[in-house]
C-alpha cells in the first residue's frame, strides 16, 4: 500500500463531512491540496486547516452543478500545481423521499446533485489526465444504495447506480492511458447534513471513519471499496435473495 503522499489531490464537496475530513488527512503527508465546493467560507476554513498541517492548498468556490465552472476547477488545479494526480468527486446528496410524495422537480434535482456533478468533472478531468505521461486517479464517493434500490432513497439510488456505471465503463476504456478509477460506496455515514432527516440508518458509520475508508482507497486503488462490512454484507445478501423476500426485509427497514 503507498501512501498518498507529494501529490496534487483535487478534492469535489470538500467545504465539510467525508471531503473536509479527506482533505484534512491528506493534508498531514504533504500533498498539494485543490478543495472546493459552493460554501466559501466553510471551504476556507478548511483550507486553512490544510494550510497549517503543512500541505499546499488552493480554495476555489465553485457550484459542481455548472459544468462551466466544474471545468474552471480543473484549469486552475492543472495552471497552479501542473497537474491532477487524484481527484475524488465527493459531492452529493440522498434526502428521505419517498416515492409516492415525490415530484418529478426532486428526482431531477437528485439526478443532478449525484449523476450530472460526476461528468461534470469527470469530462474535463479525463483530457487533462490523457495528457499526463502517468495518467492519474479518480475517486468518486458512491454509496451502497446504488447497488439496489432502497425504499425512501429511490432517487438517490438510481443516480448513484447510473455514476457507478458510467464509471465501470470509463475505468475499461482509459486503462490504456493509465487513467484510474475507484467507486467508493459507503453505507450510512453520520454527517450534519443527514442527521436529522428521520430515515432509518443500520450501522452508521462516523464520518471520521468513513474518511479513513476514503483514503484508505485512494492509497490502494481498487475498482470498488465498500464499507462498512455490516452494511455491505446486508446488502449482498438482500442482492442475493428472491426478489419479494427481499421486499418484505426491506419494507421491514424502511418502517422502523
């Protein structure tokens, strides 16, 4: 396992949760930091976290959902450190919502805030690393509720199914120019964003822990990281069951 070290790390929905405390770890081993996110100044509070851990760290305040600007990001990580080593697109969003309450307004936000995001970045950030003589890895934070489809998450579930996808096909395409990929998909991770949103969350994870998880990827690279095991064994066997016993555990879940 090598340690992320040295390296321009660009850092997607980093202002707070998995990304910010990504960002504060990798910062600890002298990397060159690129964190952004809409919120200015969360993100520069985290900078200047990074900034005195002894890493470089360029801030930039940008909304992933403007292709235009998620392009921007990626010129001024490649004009300021020379290149893009690794990229993790950690931005996203899985509200409760359920489907007989849902607009079709929600469901295009959610497809956007977890699937448009990703090829947002992910477009420019394939030219740039096709012009690295060592390519480069990108990281996207996914989630095990894009392996099925989870009752009150049904929106949230199918972007991320659709990102874990696009990426399957693009780490088969790219391993020639030496581009990586790895999908990282936790279970439930216990940020200020979700706690209190009322949706039932078996063996939720801190968000400290989930980063050592994120990080703990990013050093060994694997095509599919899934964490916690509790969660992810639930899930594999809820994948493996017939369909409507696997329905009625879910709808068991869901109601608690």
């Amino acid at each position: 396992m090598t340690r992320v070290t040295d390296r321009t790390v660009l850092i997607v929905g980093a202002s707070s949760g998995i990304g910010a405390e990504v960002a504060r770890r990798l910062a600890r081993n002298g990397n060159r930091l690129v964190i952004t996110a809409r919120r200015a100044p969360e993100l520069a509070s985290v900078a200047k976290e990074i900034r005195a851990a002894g890493s470089a760290c360029l801030d930039i305040a940008a909304d992933a959902l403007d292709p235009g600007a998620a392009s921007a990001v990626v010129a001024a990580c490649v004009a300021e450190y020379g290149s893009v080593d690794i990229a993790l697109l950690n931005a996203g969003q899985g509200p409760d919502m359920s489907m007989d309450q849902v607009t079709v307004a929600d469901i295009a936000r959610i497809t956007a805030l977890n699937y448009d995001v990703v090829v947002h970045y992910l477009v420019p950030l394939i030219a740039q690393m096709k012009s690295q003589r060592d390519g480069g890895l990108i990281a996207h934070t996914n989630s095990l509720a894009g392996l099925m489809g989870i009752p009150r998450q049904g929106p949230y579930s199918a972007a991320k199914a659709a990102a874990r996808t696009l990426i399957d096909t693009a780490r088969v395409e790219l391993a020639p120019h030496g581009i990586r990929f790895t999908s990282v998909h936790p279970g439930f991770v216990a940020t200020d964003r979700v706690g209190a949103d009322g949706l039932p969350k078996p063996f939720q994870v801190s968000q400290n822990r989930a980063a050592r998880h994120v990080v703990r990827a990013l050093e060994r690279e694997p095509a599919q990281a899934y964490f916690p095991w509790t969660t992810t064994t639930l899930v594999r066997t809820l994948r493996a069951l017939p369909t409507p016993l696997s329905a009625l555990i879910l709808r068991k879940l869901a109601s608690r």
